[in-house]
C-alpha cells in the first residue's frame, strides 16, 4: 500500500493527527533537534550536496548562503551520488535523527525526468520511493528518490540516528540520483543549514539543526567537480550520468585523446575550459562563457591521433572554472602513454 504523497515538493502530512502529534521517548524535541547526514558516504569525494532549500518566499531563488544552488520552490536539501552505477552499487540512505516511520512508498520506477512528459508521468508521486520520520513536537523529515524495491522500514518502525531507510535511487521526478531531505516544523519547511531562530544573511543561522560533525563534513563550496578524465571521442552527459567513460584508460593506437571535466552549481558569467595536454604543450581546448546558471555543466576538449602517432610521455587532462577572475574549480588527472 502507498503510504506518502507528495506534490511538487509540498509534502501532506501522513498518517492521523495522533499519529503525527506523537512524542516518543529518547526523540529529539524542538529545541534539541540534531540531525546527522541523511546518507551514508563521503561529501565532496563521492557524493555532493547539489541543491538547498529556497529561501526566496517570492518568484526569486536564495539558498542559505546565496550561492544560487537551488531553484524556485525547492523544499529540501538534495545529497546527489555521481553516477547511475552508484545507484545500481547502492549507496544507503539512513536516518538522520531517532523517531518513528509514519509514512513510506516503495514500487516507483527509477528513471531520470529529462522532459515535460517525464514530469507528467510522476505527477503526484515526485517524491517517488521515500520515507517519513516523526520525530515529536511536530518535527518530521521526509526522505525522497529512493531506489526502488529498497525500502527497509515499515510504517510505525521506531528508528535509531543512522538506521538504514533505503538506497539511494531517482524516481518521481528526479533529474539526477539523490535523496532529498526535507525538513518540516508542523506544516513549515525549515532549512536545516538556517534552524528556527534566523541568523545573518547569505550565511548559517543561528541555530542550524544539523550536529557539529555534520556541518564541519558539509563545509565546502557549491561550485565542485564532479569528475573529470579521459575518453577516445566526444563526451555525452547520458554517458557520464551512466558511469560509462570513467575509468576509461588512453592507449598509444587509441584513434582519439579527448579530455573532459563534468561540475555542478556553475554560475552565468564563468567561464569554463577545458584543455588536452601533451608532452609538447597544450593539444586542445574548448572554453565556454556561461549565459546562465547550471546545475551541472560538462565540457570536453580532443585531438585525433597524428599520423606519426602519440608523442611517448605525460598526457593531462584539465578542466578550470574562472569566476570573475578568481579560480574556483581546478583538476587534472594524468595518463603515460608510451
């Protein structure tokens, strides 16, 4: 049986009005709500915060540091794995604070909302496979996108802080694999980066419900590499979406050197290059002014093989972001060909 429902982020509150009112021992209450991180692997090396509440009550966008990483409407903070073989490895989603399910929904398909059809398609289900946690004094959390056939709770299960829900996934309407974390007072989304109690502008609140380990983990800037590397020939999202150029290994008959580099949360104005460089200087490069935000942005710069063959030595593959002036995103990875 379905037991969540959600409509564009605007999560009913599930289950009777006991039910949601209830206080159980050794939950957190209003004052004392700490949450850890809602999945479990390493930020900024093999997943990423992509998305932030939107705090811009208007038709405008503001996430909690004025970063531009979230989009109107947006009522949760979305935890992003790289790839679609992450996914199919599983990387746990797990409780981010003690209480009780009072909702879940398992049985949606994963698939990436690429079009209005796609979104149609998932209408009244964008939160797919998800989870609701009641944790007293009207605090609940509610855990979208799930893989599906993953959910490992019931309804009135009592969870423990970092008890598995679920595996990472994207269904409803995700563009990307993820869980989105939605925090909610009552009826009132809170940003966990800002608490209850406000705080400065373009900063941390005063009081921001997430515990002191998980914040330091979550110190990084929006702006982050995803991956960058090798392939013999151009470069597509849907493959690097798919896990199936990386890894790729240059040799000395391969046809083509191409160098690529795949980040997200770029803003309008910067300007992204990539570059292929060979033992005798820089092969190739591809340099593109943003016109507009991008969630994520790939780019990819290439040379085919001379007729003399590949110069024996060090290959780099580079990728920069330049932000008025400023370097905000430098990688390279290397490759000897000989």
């Amino acid at each position: 049986m379905i037991e969540l429902y959600r409509t564009g982020f605007r999560a009913a509150v599930i289950g009777t009005a006991a039910a949601v009112a209830v206080v159980m021992s050794g939950t957190a209450s209003a004052s004392t709500l700490e949450l850890s991180l809602p999945v479990y692997c390493k930020l900024g090396e093999n997943c990423f915060i992509q998305q932030y509440v939107d705090l811009e009550p208007g038709s405008g966008t503001r996430d909690y540091r004025c970063s531009g990483a979230t989009y109107d409407g947006h009522k949760g903070t979305d935890f992003r794995v790289k790839t679609l073989a992450d996914v199919e490895r599983g990387v746990p989603v797990i409780a981010s604070a003690p209480g009780e399910v009072t909702g879940f929904r398992d049985g949606e398909p994963d698939r990436l909302v690429k079009s209005e059809a796609d979104r149609a398609a998932v209408q009244n289900k964008e939160c797919g496979n998800g989870v609701v946690i009641t944790h007293g004094d009207g605090w609940q959390t509610q855990y979208c996108h799930l893989r599906e056939g993953s959910i490992a709770v019931e309804k009135g299960a009592k969870v423990e802080r970092g008890d598995q829900l679920g595996l990472v996934g994207y269904s409803g309407n995700a563009a990307f694999p993820h869980v989105h974390l939605s925090v909610r007072k009552g009826t009132e989304t809170i940003d966990p980066f800002r608490g209850t109690e406000g705080g400065p502008v373009c900063d941390l609140g005063t009081a921001p419900l997430w515990t002191p380990q998980s914040l330091a983990k979550m110190d990084q800037p929006a702006s982050q590499l995803l991956d960058i590397g090798f392939y013999d020939g151009p470069v597509e999202v849907s493959e690097v979406e798919a896990g199936t150029v990386q890894g790729f290994m240059p040799q000395p008959s391969s046809g083509a050197l191409v160098s690529w580099g795949w980040a997200i949360n770029l803003k309008k104005g910067d300007e992204v290059i990539a570059s292929l460089v060979s033992p005798l200087g820089e092969l190739a490069r591809n340099a593109i002014t943003l016109d507009r935000n991008k969630a994520q942005y790939l780019l990819f710069a290439g040379k085919r093989r001379p007729a003399g063959g590949w110069p024996e030595g060090n290959y780099h593959a580079v990728f920069t972001v330049l932000r008025n002036g400023n370097t905000v995103i430098k990688s390279e990875v290397p490759v000897d060909l000989r």
